[in-house]
C-alpha cells in the first residue's frame, strides 16, 4: 500500500482531499495528514524527521498562505511560508525520494492587458508577493527534483462542512447573500477559472501520477466572474431570477478600462490524463 502525505490538511482544501483519500481511496493508500500540530513547515529539521520516519511515497503539499491581502501586508511571512516552507518539503522529499505533488495558483497568470487562456509556458510577470514566492517556490521544486508535479489551481468553491476549514469563496458567498440579504457585487470584466472543489479531488488519482512538470487545473469557462456567479446561484444554489436580480450585482465599473483576464487553458492536462 502507497503512503501518501497531505500538508495544510486542516486547510480548506487539504481537510477535504485527506478526507476523500482515507474515505474513497483507504484500501489504495495510507493518508498522511499533516497540520501544524505535526510539523512547522518552516523548521526543516521537524520537517525532515517526520518524512524520514513516515516515509512517504507521494507528498501533496497545499500549505500556503493564500491570502493575498495578508501576503502583500506581511511580506517576510509570505515568503516564509510559501517560498521557504515549500523548499524545505522538496529537500524533505528528495531525502527519501517522495513524489511531490506542490499546489501552485493562477495568481501567477494575472498581469496587466493580460489575455487568457494561458498556457503553463506562457512568459510569467507576477503582479503580486504571493505569485511571485508561488512561482519562486516552483522553480526550486522542478530545479531539486525532476519528477515533481507543480499544479496551478484556480479559485475553488465548496459549501461549508463540518469539520473541515471553511474559505470565502463563490459560491459561499452566494449562501451568505441568500441569508443575510446583503447583495454582491461582481465584476463582469474579469475572466477566470473557477472548479468545484469535489471536481477537482475526484481526479487527484490520476493527478499525482502525471509526468513530471507543471500543469494548470480546473475548468475551462468564458465566463465573466459576474456571470459566473449568475450560473452557481441558479445551478448549484437553486435561486429564482428575481433573487439572482436582487442579490448579485453588476459592477461594470472595476476593470473597465483594461479588462482581467488569467484563465488558464487546460489542454496539456487533458492530453496528459488520456495518454495516462
């Protein structure tokens, strides 16, 4: 039986990947869960003792700071978690030649005029502290071993559960709007991608097994985020059009003037799980 480890798995994503290894995949592998509580990521002797005595054969590491509010407040903290932390898991995974399968983000897609789709050799101009120590932390994983993974998310959206971490994402923010009365706004010139977190978990069998390299992942769309939001709230949410009207507002005014665009194409990933 495979073992694979999960770092950030008290996080909104990793609690929810962890669960689905050990519920769905438990006879295929033996889930890791790795938090805070086990491990500083930043103090590479706890990092390396843990590997060595759990010995891995995949680490998906999602431990991040993915606020990019609190990564442009706190520099030092950023870089320390995202850049640092991540290149203490790759030595960790090199000393006991673990597979790393490293969460990257669309952040590093977001440029001025930028034009998506992107592909993932498309020239990279990061535009914020957290896409850059994302992209800083790729380089290194790819420079210190040459079967890693790197997978560029886009934003995901999931409902709240119990027992694992809540985040602001779309489509909870369309519950808290549904119950408070309060509208969002949304912007209609910008374009992104967007996956359901359960979309994206039931493929990470096949994920951690693709060749060495980087890969965006998600769902293709050509949809504003404003319309985006429109298509959750009627088709996961179930909202009339008169609550739609009411509750999701227009804002044609954010950029307006230079649009944003950062989806991501996903045509290597798709070529890549037929082939595997």
């Amino acid at each position: 039986m495979k073992k694979i480890a999960i770092t950030g798995a008290e996080g909104f994503f990793g609690s929810r990947l962890a669960a689905h290894f050990a519920t769905s995949l438990g006879q295929e592998f033996e889930v890791l869960p790795f938090s805070r509580k086990d491990f500083d990521i930043n103090n590479s002797t706890e990092v390396l003792a843990s590997f060595q005595k759990h010995t891995p054969d995949y680490v998906i590491h999602s431990a991040a700071l993915a606020d990019t509010r609190a990564c442009e407040a706190n520099p030092a903290l950023s870089y320390a978690v995202n850049f640092e932390g991540s290149a203490n898991i790759a030595r960790a995974c090199l000393s006991i030649c673990a597979k790393m399968i490293f969460i990257s983000s669309d952040q590093v897609y977001i440029r001025p005029g930028g034009v998506g789709p992107f592909a993932e050799d498309s020239p990279i101009i990061t535009s914020n502290l957290y896409a850059s120590h994302k992209k800083a932390a790729e380089d290194f994983i790819l420079e210190t071993l040459p079967d890693a993974v790197i997978l560029r998310f886009p934003w995901l959206y999931d409902a709240p559960e119990n027992g694992k971490k809540t985040s602001s994402n779309i489509l909870t923010n369309i519950l808290s709007a549904l119950e408070t009365g309060e509208p969002i706004t949304a912007p209609a010139f910008e374009f992104r991608s967007l996956a359901s977190v359960s979309d994206l978990i039931s493929q990470f069998p096949a994920l951690i097994n693709l060749p060495a390299g980087i890969y965006n992942v998600g769902t293709e769309n050509d949809l504003s985020t404003y319309d985006f939001y429109c298509k959750i709230a009627s088709e996961v949410v179930n909202m009339n059009q008169d609550q739609i009207d009411a509750l999701i507002q227009k804002d044609c005014e954010r950029y307006k003037e230079q649009t944003r665009d950062f989806r991501m194409s996903m045509k290597k990933l798709r070529e890549n799980l037929i082939s595997h």
